[in-house]
C-alpha cells in the first residue's frame, strides 16, 4: 500500500514516470483489501 501511495503524484512523489502513477491506485487498493484479509485470517486463527 505504501507504493501505491509514494507513486500517486498528488499524495506522494512529484516525479514520478506516467506509468507508475497509473498503478499507484490499484496498489493502494490491493494493500488495503490484503491488509483487511490477513487480519480476518489472523483473528479467526486465534479463536481456533
């Protein structure tokens, strides 16, 4: 996720090429549904 947001020109890094600025918002969204996915996987193993 903090790729995503380092490649976003309007959050993180000015210079950066044209086509990482293009996959800075799928990043930040696949790190956040990663990060919503290993807490489920972390909770539901401590309850077993």
């Amino acid at each position: 996720m903090s790729v995503g947001f380092s490649f976003n020109q309007t959050i993180g890094i000015a210079d950066t090429p044209e086509p990482y600025s293009t996959f800075s918002i799928p990043l930040i969204v696949i790190g956040i549904i990663l990060g919503v996915v290993s807490n489920f996987y972390k909770k539901s193993k401590e309850s077993n």
